[in-house]
C-alpha cells in the first residue's frame, strides 16, 4: 500500500534534523582545520594538496560511489549485487591507483612539480580507502539510517581535525592534510562494515554487472562531468598561477564547500534514497521534490548569501595574512554555490525515476559553459575564476530546471514559485548586509561589526522572504506550518 504523503514528510524531517546536526559538526570541524591549519601552512602546502586531488580525480569518480548507487536506488538488492558492487569498486580502485602513479610522476616531473608525487601516492592511499568501504556505506542509506551515519560523520570528522592539528604542530606541511583525511575516512570505512553488519561472502556475478550497467553508466557519466567541473578551475589555476595560485583557490574553495556542505548535504544526503522509495507513486514523489526543493530555498539560499556578504571581512580575520586575499574568492564561491544547492535535488530526482543519463545531458550543458567562462576569465586572476563559476551557474539554471520538467514532470513554473522567492529574499539581504558591511567596518570593531551584520541579516531575510513568497505568508497566517507543507505539496 503506498506511504500517505504526510508520513514520507515526518520520517523527512526527523532524518533531515540528524544530518543537519551532522552538518554543523562537519561544517565547524572543517572551518576549523582551514583557520587552525592555516597558520602552519602556506599556501603552496594546498597547492600540493590539489595538485594530488588532481592526479586521482578520475579514479576517485569510478571508485567514489557510482557502482554501489544501484544499492540505493534498486527497489530489490541481492547479496550477488552487493557482492559484485564490492569486489568491482576494490579492483578499480586498485587498478587506477596502477595507472595514476607512473602517469602522475611522468607529468608531475616534466611540468615541474615532483615534489607533488609523495603526496600524491598518499592521495592513492585515500582512494582507496574510500573504495574499499562504499558499499556498506549505500547499504546504511539504502536502510535509512541516517541518524546513525550523522553521528558516525560528526565522530570521524572530530577526530580527523584533531590528527590534524597534531601533525600541524610537528611541523609536518601538507602531511598534517593527509594525515586528517586518513584518519577520517578510516573512521567511515570502519564504522560503516560494522554498522551494516555485512562483509562479502562471494565473487563478481556477471548477471548483477549487466544488470546494473544501464543505471550505473548514467550516474557515471553524471559524475565524471561533476567532477571535469570541478577540477576545471583548479587547472585553470594551476596553469595560470602555479601551486600558490591553486593554493590560494583550494582554500576559499575549502572554506565555501564547509558552509555549501552545512546547508545542502542535510537535503543531498537523503535525496537519492528517499525519492527513489517514492519514485512508484507521483503525487508522493512531487510532493517530496516540493519539500526538499522549499527547506533548500528557504534555509540554505539565506545562508549562503548571508556567508558571502561577511567572507571578505571574515575570512581575512580567520585565515591570517598569508591567506587574506581569499575572502573575496570565497564570497564569489559561496554565491556560486546558491545554484549548486539547488541542483542536489535536480539531479537526485532524474536519477530516482532512472533518467540518470538525462541528468548527465544536464550537468554537460553546465559543464561546457563552465569551461568556455574560464577560457575567457581565468587569465585575469583567481577572483576572476571564482567568477567564471558564478556566471556559469545562472547562465544555464534554466536549462537544469527543463531537464527536471522532460524527466519528472514537475513543471518550470512550478519550480520557479518554490526557489525564486526565497533566493530573491536571499540576494536583496546579501547586498543590506554586504553595504552594511563597508560602512561599519572603519568605525567599528570586527566582532561587533559582525554581530550587527548577523541580526541585520535575519531581519531583513524574514521581511524580504514574508513580502515576496506567498506560501510563508499562508503559512505563518495559518498558524499551522505542517497543513500548509500538505497543501502545498499537493
């Protein structure tokens, strides 16, 4: 019998409140390591860092996941799939780690840069520690036990920081970034073969490969073009400014992907898995879409544009002077980002009705714009490749919005009226806060400077968000949030 909408939102809200919890923590955790980090670092240190990150990126978009996603989204899972899922992610991993270490050290040494092939085959190490442990990881998501993952995340990530710091104060460089990463992901792997309580008990099954390869080759094509999106600008850095120029982009990327993480990954974390549990019913399945696309608008969109307004005077308070000039970057970063929260969602419905490669046609038109944005800006500066992936995202919203609409059939406008208003309020908010901002900062302290920002902030969101979306003005003058969460869904 299918799950009346009204239940799909209470099991909704009780795990999205355990993976905001876990965001927080993660989000604290990791602005943490890049102020604490960063007085001990320079910024060549991240460069070195992204230089690795680099060098495995098409190994970690083989091996990060795509494989076990069947394990999420099939409506039947067989121990032969799980099995298979296990044993292709840990040969792969293996087999890419083969491949990236001669290729790294041929083209690290010719472009100069053999320092980076240490670091780079602890990067390896990392892949394949996250490979090793991903099909326990979807079985906890396919189960829904989100509580249980948040407080597991929340513990690795702690711990991480603290190995961190320790290899920070030794003196180490960019050890002490590796050092946290090991830490963490091992905590993961671990937790989660406890967790699921299951080990591989068989072999490759070629019936479960072929089975799987439709919905895997489109996830697979989605995330290759993610990451080509992401690594994109870290090229084009690395091109045009060398180790410290990517250093200098690593760590505004870093400080905006923390906060783009608190605000996103509660909703991100859950998409796939809760929709495709009601991708059979419609009404159900719309309605859910609606939800997540709302707490997304109305929570996250006021969040980054409030981050972004503050980074230029906060970020340099935090980072220290070697880093100063990044809080502009990530304050264009963060405001680039508004598009990316939105796009969790988007392409977690596509994937969940099994349109997964239609949700790759989707990230191709982004990705291409993207590159065309940064042949033109990147030779102007890091700013001007923040901006390049600003623009970008505006540029082909869109498009992104009629590629739900073709696989989902939830319509434009429909969208439109649920994300358009909040991020109205949200950018109008941005820009009080933002010329706030430079008129307090000659007169005023930082901190409390940052404390009137922050309540101006709300004040003007909540009147902005109250005047232009009607759903909240219903709302509030209802006085009953969870009917008007059911009539709207409808």
């Amino acid at each position: 019998m299918p799950a009346p909408a009204g239940r799909g939102r209470r099991d909704l809200a009780r795990k999205f409140g355990w993976t905001s919890l876990a965001s927080i923590v993660q989000m604290l955790a990791g602005l943490a390591s890049v102020i604490i980090l960063t007085r001990f670092l320079l910024p060549s240190d991240y460069g070195l860092y992204g230089i690795a990150l680099m060098a495995i990126a098409a190994g970690e978009v083989l091996t990060g996941g795509v494989l076990s996603s069947p394990v999420e989204q099939k409506a039947d899972i067989s121990r032969a799939d799980l099995n298979s899922a296990f044993w292709a992610n840990t040969g792969l991993a293996l087999a890419c780690a083969a491949v990236t270490l001669p290729v790294a050290a041929l083209v690290s040494g010719s472009l100069g840069y053999a320092e980076a092939m240490p670091v780079i085959a602890a990067a390896c190490g990392l892949m394949l520690i996250t490979a090793f442990g991903i099909v326990p990881e979807s079985l906890l998501r396919r189960r829904q036990q989100f509580r249980l993952l948040s407080k597991v995340s929340m513990v690795a990530a702690l711990t991480g920081l603290a190995a961190a710091i320790g290899l920070a104060l030794m003196g180490v460089g960019v050890w002490s970034l590796i050092g946290l990463e090991v830490v963490r992901r091992t905590i993961l792997v671990a937790s989660s073969f406890a967790f699921a309580r299951w080990l591989p008990d068989g072999g490759l099954d070629a019936g479960s490969i072929r089975a799987a390869l439709p919905f895997v080759s489109g996830m697979l094509a989605a995330n290759a073009l993610g990451r080509v999106d992401r690594l994109a600008p870290q090229v084009a850095a690395t091109v045009f400014f060398g180790p410290e120029g990517l250093g200098l982009l690593s760590v505004a990327t870093r400080i905006a992907d923390q906060i783009q993480s608190f605000v996103a990954q509660p909703v991100g974390a859950m998409a796939l898995p809760v929709l495709s549990d009601a991708a059979r019913e419609p009404v159900r399945f719309h309605a859910l879409m609606t939800d997540a696309w709302r707490a997304i608008a109305i929570t996250s969109f006021p969040m980054l544009a409030g981050f972004a307004a503050i980074a230029p005077l906060l970020v340099p308070m935090a980072v220290g002077s070697a880093f100063a000039s990044v809080g502009l970057i990530s304050a264009i970063t963060l405001l680039a980002n508004l598009r990316v929260v939105a796009s969790k969602v988007n392409i977690a419905a596509t994937q969940a009705a099994g349109k997964s490669l239609t949700a790759s046609a989707s990230i191709a038109v982004s990705v291409v714009t993207h590159i065309l944005m940064l042949l033109v800006l990147a030779p102007l500066g890091v700013i001007a490749i923040a901006a390049a992936s600003l623009l970008r995202g505006w540029i082909t919203w869109p498009f992104a919005a009629w590629f739900v609409k073709a696989t989902t059939g939830f319509g434009m406008l429909r969208q439109a009226s649920i994300l358009v208003p909040p991020i109205a309020a949200s950018l109008v908010m941005g820009g009080a806060v933002y010329a706030l901002s430079a008129a307090l900062q000659p007169h005023l302290p930082p901190v409390g400077a940052l404390v009137i920002l922050i309540a101006t902030g709300v004040v003007i969101y909540a009147a902005a968000l109250w005047l232009l979306d009607p759903w909240v003005r219903e709302a509030a003058q209802s006085g009953n949030i969870q009917k008007m969460w059911a009539k709207r869904g409808k």
